[in-house]
C-alpha cells in the first residue's frame, strides 16, 4: 500500500481568515517536521501568501480552478511533488464532498478546520444554509474570527451544533483574544428518566444522541410519537417507527426509522402517525445490518400528526 499521505483542511467563505491562519501555521517552526508539503490553494483571496516567511523548508505551492479538482490532477501533482503532506485553502463555494471524491486513496483528512467572519456568518447561514452546513459537518474546529460581545455566542453555538456535536468551537476577538466555547450541549430531555418522554420538537435531538450511543439508552423505556413504515418483507410485528429529520436544508431531509417489535393487532400502513412506549435493546437486525435500537413496544396506538411533522434541530 503507498504511504498514507496527511491532509490538513482549512475551510470557510472569503475573508474568513484562512489564509491568515495559514501563513501563521506555516510560519510556526513545530509545522515543520521535515515532509515535504505541497500547499494546494483553491481559492484567491485579498490576502497573499508571504512564502519568506515559511519555516517549512520543503515546499510546494499550487493554485487551483474548480475545474482542476480531478482525481488524475491531484494524483499527477501528488507524484510531480513527491508529496508527503498536503495543505489545502478551499473554496468556500465548492463542495467539500467533491474534493474528497478527487483526492488519491492514500490522502487521509489528518484535520479539517472551518473559518467563518463572525460579522456575516448569520448572513451566510440564512442564506447559504447548505454551504454553511457543508463546511461544518465535517470540522474538527471551527473559528468565527473578528467577533465581538454585540454578537450572541448561544446563537452561533446552536447553528454549528445543529450540524455537528463534532467541532470544537472557538471564538476569536479582533485584539487576537481566543476564547473556546465551553456552553453545555443539555438534552431536551431527562435520559435518565423512569421514563422518557419526547415531545414532537426533540425527535431530531432524540434520535441524534441515540445513533450516536446506544449503550446510554440499553434497557430504557422511551414514549414518543412517530410515522410508520410498513415491509412486507419483514416478519409479522415488525415495523419502522420515526420521523422526516431535516439537518440543513430541504436536500437532506431524510426519513430516520427506528426499529420496533410489537404485538398489536392495529393494521399498520406505512404513513401511520403512532405514539408508542416500548423498552429500547441494543441488538443485532437487520434492518440496520449491524446492533442498534431494537424498540420492543409494549403500547401503540393511532394518533394525530404533530403541529410540525418535519423534525429539525431548531
């Protein structure tokens, strides 16, 4: 197998701060250890690399279009410059998707950091949701740079966590003053609860936290309401129950099902909205491929849709 090659990510919309960043990361002598680093730039902005400036000695620098994003050009550069570590300042604008898909199997994402002004970063998020949410949901940081106190850090704290519980978040004042975010993620919910009640709004949060550690809710009890989904193909008593969640925008509505046993005699249709109390077991199905939530129901019964049938994390 070729040498897995590190790649450090710098993300986020123009005059962010990347480039800034950057020059002072390559400036910096603990950067330099001895590999040779090609600095892919995608993206031209007011600001200039000072290459004089470098404390890393072996490197490379190249510019690149959108259109020179290909698996044979980066494969091409990564043997011109017998690469052994990349950096990359990427456009905003692109899909970070679309980088991943071009990059050579041995260039391995090492970090993947996101910068945003803080001044028009509620702009960008009303306006370029989807762009924002790329640029988030696979952070390992995030920076809101030239941030100020008039600014609401549970405002922007809520807009990355509902993309990503991932990044670390920092805050970066004018007068180079950094302050981490240190505002608790609290479930909307008791999980510790006799029992535990969703209500409509917190599916979303519900069925997030869940996917992402099961051994938490082994052996809880769990009422909530959701929508049905019926398949011939699986045993008798054996449904699909959740909601239509909506992480960023109308593109990645997705229908998030949980796996339910149950022994009711209801006929269930795919697009029954029920409201179900069943014991929560973590075991292998199917459905899933692998262990996950097995929903061992022990009431259900037919009930209105929610005020908002889309579940979302706002």
């Amino acid at each position: 197998m070729a040498k897995e090659i590190p790649v450090f990510l710098f993300l986020g919309f123009l005059e962010s701060g990347k480039t800034k960043f950057i020059q002072e990361t390559l400036e910096d002598d603990r950067f330099d250890s001895g590999e040779r680093t090609l600095l892919l730039v995608c993206e031209e902005g007011e600001e200039e690399y000072d290459v004089s400036r470098f404390a890393v000695k072996d490197y490379d620098v190249a510019y690149l279009s959108e259109k020179d994003i290909t698996p044979a050009n980066l494969l091409s550069m990564a043997k011109k410059y017998r690469v052994e570590r990349v950096a990359v300042e990427y456009n905003g604008m692109l899909s970070v998707q679309s980088l991943f898909d071009a990059m050579p199997e041995n260039w391995m994402p090492a970090q993947i950091m996101t910068f945003f002004e803080a001044g028009t970063f509620l702009s960008y998020n009303a306006n370029m949701r989807q762009l924002v949410y790329d640029k988030i949901q696979y952070a390992d940081l995030v920076v809101f740079n030239r941030f100020d106190d008039r600014l609401s850090k549970e405002e922007f704290h809520k807009i990355v966590r509902g993309c990503s519980r991932r990044p670390d978040i920092v805050f970066e004042y004018s007068d180079g003053k950094a302050v981490y975010d240190d505002i608790s993620d609290e479930l909307p919910y008791d999980v510790n609860a006799k029992m535990i009640e969703i209500e409509d709004r917190d599916y979303a949060f519900f069925y997030r936290d869940l996917m992402e550690d099961f051994s938490k809710y082994n052996g809880k009890m769990v009422k909530f309401k959701g929508l049905v989904a019926v398949d011939k193909r699986l045993k008798e008593g054996t449904i699909v129950v959740g909601r239509h969640i909506m992480t960023c925008c109308e593109a990645d509505i997705a229908y998030s099902g949980l796996v339910c046993l149950h022994a009711s005699v209801l006929p269930l249709k795919t697009r029954d909205w029920v409201r179900i109390t069943a014991r929560i077991d973590v075991e292998y199905h199917k459905i899933y491929g692998q262990e996950g939530p097995v929903l061992k129901v022990s009431a259900l019964d037919y009930c209105e849709p929610p005020e908002q049938e889309l579940a979302t994390f706002y």
